[in-house]
C-alpha cells in the first residue's frame, strides 16, 4: 500500500506512482497525510494538482470527514469538501451546509454552497434558497431559482411567474436575462395545470429568446401542454395562433393534429400566415385526418403556403394523394405550374417518383425542373431520374440545365422546412450560392468555418438559437459589420422590429409575401 512517509523527499516519479496508488484504492488512511499536502503544498504545480485528486478520490467515500471538513479553518480544504460533499451527493452533508448558507457573505463561496445543495436535493435546503431569491448577483439568483423548480417548490411559483411577467417591462423585454430563463425552466418542472397555463399564456412573450425557451419548455412537457395550445389557438390573435400552431407540430402528437382540423374547419386558419403554420404542423403529425386537410391545401395558390403543404404529404406519400396530385398537374394550367415548381423546389422526390410515370404529370414536373437555377436540385433529381432508368428518364435527363457555380454567397436560416426550399429558389434564381440552416446555431456554424456572405435571410423565431441572437453574434464577428441583414417575420409589433434594427437587422419582409417581393428587397440591398 503506498504511503506517504517522508513524501516530500521523494523522487517527482516516485510522487507520482504514490498518488496514483491512492486515487486509485482511495485508503482511507493516505487521508491525513494528504490534508497536510493540501494545506502546505509541495511546490511543483503538476504534484499539488494530483494532491487534490488523490484527496477528492480519498473524501468520495468518507462523507464523514467530508462533513467534518465543512468548518475546516483552510478555506481551499473548505471548498474542496463543499464540491465534493455535492458531487456525490452526501446527505448528511445538507444541513451543516445549509446553516452555513444562511450567514455565508461571500458570493464565491455562497455559489459553491449553494451549487452543492442543489446536486444533493435535499428539501430541507428549500429555505436557503428562497432567501437568495433576491440576491444581488443574477449568477446566485438563477441557481436558487433552478433548485427550486427541480425540488418542485410549489410556494416558488408565484414568484417565477412574477419574474417573467416583470421581464416584458418596456425597460426590460429587448434583453433575456439568466433568470428568465431559468424561471421559464423552473415553472416547467412542474406537473401542474397552472404552470402550463401560465407557460401557454406567455407563449408570445415580448422577447423572442424567451419565446423560443418557453417554446422548447412546453415541448419537454409534451401532450399535458395540447388541450391549453389548442385553446389558445382558438381564442389567440394571429401571432398566438402561428406560435401555438408551431408547438402542436413539434409535439406530433395526434390530438393535437385532430384539434388543429377542427380549428381549420371552424374557419379560424383564414389568415395565410395562421394556415402556413397549421400545415406545416400538420404534416410533421401526420395523421389521416391532417392529411386529408393537406390534400385540400392542394388548391392553394400561394407558393409558400402550397410548398407546406407538398413538404408535408412528402413525409406521407399514399395512392390516393397521389392520384389527386396528378388529374391536377394533367389539367396544365396555372395551378398545374404552380404544383410542379412547389414539388422540385421542395425536393419531394417521393411524391416525384410516384407521378413521374403518368407521362402528363412527369412532363410537368421535367418542365418545370428545367427551369432551376439551382444545382444541388438538378443534380437530386437526375440521381433520382438515373434510379427510374428507361429510355425516357434519359431523354428527361437531357433537358435537364448544365449550372456552373455561383460567384456570389448567402446563408438564410429559418426552421420552416418550406421556407428554406423558397428562401433556396429565390437565391438560386438571383444566382447565389444558398448556405441553408434550421436554426441560428445551424447559420452561425457556416460562419465560424470561414464561410463569407454577400447577404443574410434570418427568421426571427427559431429553435436553438433564434434570430435575434443570431444577428447579434453576426454584428460581432469582423468583417461582418455591414453585411445586409433581412429579417423575415409575421412580428405585428413595432416593438419587434425596433428591438431587431438595434441589434443590427438591415432591412425586414413581412409574411406572407410574393418571391418577387423578396428579390426585389435583395436587389435593393446589394444589386
């Protein structure tokens, strides 16, 4: 067993294997030799690094003296048992830790305290944090604030949902701040009608950062949250609509398709922005009923709200979709047009697979994909056209255009699957090279890989990372100052685009809106 007599004189290797022999079989026994390192260090860094682990190893199985340590009078062997009294756990370690918590008057040891007892989650240490609810620092704040809604305290909701409806003050809503956030998280942990409630109600919240935590929140809390969506479908405005409609998509949970018809049927999806969302949730659902209701989306004229509706039967294809689409691309006529270009710029190829062997439904969709301007289209599909194989796929196969790169580049994100094929359309047609993503993240990846934009397309709300924020990391990163930024939104309040043009949004357009509208904005912006 190794020992730590006469350590100090022994070679640095020799230090090193001892160490290592008793980080490994913890002896309970190495404990006061190390104690005594700790608190009169050898010197060398690498030595007294692995004199913390060999002591963290030793204190993971003595909560005894781990407890005993918390009124150590050396503050690094203090803290050392803190951490590790909370990383494994130990009970008996809450109450003593509590009592310190309560007349503790630094915030870097209150932090370390309190961080512990939120990992042993005892709720016993419910008092300590409520008393810190209203500390000073945002960081203290915040932790206590999680605690709580992890130890499910009940008596702390009133106090979240104040938080929150405090943060659409006029001096307060263009910043998420950390409590917010983890206040929308804490209600969250709830298995309660009135915090669901409450979350639902503030869906559309002034911020769009805390728009999309509250959103990711209600979806970790699953089907509880869809009677009160579908209420607040009913009864909302156009943006509660298309927020709550967003949701119930995510959620792919069958009461909310079938109450997302019933809404449709009722005549409240007249709005074009309200019937885009409640397609594309209806087709990440995909029930029969939602299904039928896309297949009658077929006769939308729009192109962005026709392209949700192919986006969403491409995941479903079945016969008889697929024998309507194609009487309606055999008639040639207007809406035939706009049916095949909304099958190619989406890249349905299953629903193109299916019709391609009626020659008059096939031949609409060949003409209408020798009009792309985009290459990675053309080349999905002649893959797809090389798979059919056959005389005629080959002939279709030369009509096909040859595109040479782009010299130009831009990145638009949006988490709309069908929004992204349009935003891809139009760029391919102003012949750009289209850097597509579903998220800021996704976007501010292609930035931080070197990648240079002529122009930017962002949605202001989306998962992981929204567009705000996106724009703000943009306006931060060199040599993007001035790049165009649009910003494309259903945002009906002033307020939005002023908190938008602060953080560095160039130009917005609003949903709905023509291609036309949207080039000619591009145009505007850069020629």
């Amino acid at each position: 067993m190794a020992t730590l007599d006469d350590f100090r004189n022994k070679e640095f290797l020799d230090q090193i294997t001892i160490l290592n022999e008793i980080s490994g079989n913890k002896d309970p026994d190495a404990l006061a030799g190390l104690v005594e390192l700790l608190k009169n260090p050898i010197g060398d860094t690498s030595i007294d690094y692995m004199v913390v682990n060999a002591l963290n190893a030793v204190l993971s199985s003595n909560e005894d003296k781990v407890v005993a340590g918390l009124t150590d009078s050396h503050d690094g062997y203090r803290i050392l048992c803190i951490r590790v009294a909370g990383e494994h756990g130990f009970k008996n370690a809450a109450a003593p830790l509590s009592d310190i918590a309560l007349t503790e008057t630094d915030p870097d040891r209150l932090m370390e305290i309190l961080i512990s007892l939120a990992r042993i989650a005892d709720p016993a240490a419910m008092v300590v944090f409520r008393k810190y609810l209203e500390h000073d620092d945002p960081f203290i704040k915040s932790s206590c604030i999680e605690a709580l809604g992890k130890l499910a305290d009940v008596e702390s909701i009133d106090y979240f949902k104040k938080l929150i409806e405090e943060s659409e003050a006029p001096d307060r809503y263009e910043v998420c701040d950390i409590t917010t956030w983890k206040a929308v998280e804490a209600l969250s942990s709830f298995d309660s009608g009135e915090t669901v409630a409450f979350l639902v109600e503030k869906l559309h919240h002034k911020n769009p950062t805390v728009r999309r935590i509250i959103t990711d929140a209600l979806i970790s809390i699953g089907s509880p949250c869809i009677p009160m969506l579908l209420e607040a479908f009913e009864k909302g405005d156009i943006d509660n609509r298309i927020l709550t409609a967003n949701v119930l998509g995510f959620l792919q949970d069958r009461s909310g398709a079938d109450g997302l018809v019933a809404a449709f049927d009722k005549g409240l999806a007249e709005e074009a922005n309200v019937r885009y969302a409640v397609y594309e949730a209806l087709g990440r659902i995909g029930t029969m009923k939602g299904i039928i209701c896309l297949v009658d989306g077929l006769s939308e004229t729009d192109e962005l709200t026709l392209m949700a509706v192919i986006g969403g039967l491409e995941k479903h294809v079945n016969p008889g979709m697929i024998s309507t689409l194609t009487d309606k691309l055999i008639q040639a006529d207007e809406q035939s047009d706009r049916l095949a270009k909304a099958i190619t710029s989406s890249r349905a190829t299953k629903i193109f697979d299916a019709l391609y062997e009626t020659a008059g439904a096939g031949d609409a969709l060949i003409e209408s994909l020798a009009q792309s301007r985009d290459p990675e289209i053309i080349e999905d599909f002649r893959a797809l056209l090389t798979e059919i194989g056959g005389s005629r796929a080959e002939e279709d196969m030369a009509k096909l255009p040859q595109l040479s790169s782009a010299s130009r580049k831009a990145l638009a994100a949006d988490d709309s699957r069908s929004m992204c094929a349009m935003h891809r359309a139009i760029l391919t047609d102003l012949e750009f090279e289209p850097f597509m993503a579903t998220n800021g993240e996704e976007a501010f990846d292609f930035i931080e890989q070197g990648e240079d934009f002529d122009i930017i397309i962002t949605d202001m709300n989306m998962p992981v990372m929204d567009g705000m924020e996106l724009v703000g990391k943009v306006r931060n990163t060199p040599g993007f100052e001035d790049t165009p930024i649009i910003m494309v939104t259903t945002e009906s309040e002033a307020s939005q685009q002023n908190m938008a043009e602060k953080v560095g949004v160039t130009a917005f357009i609003t949903k709905p809106f023509k291609p036309d509208d949207l080039k000619a904005k591009i145009t505007e912006l850069i020629g």
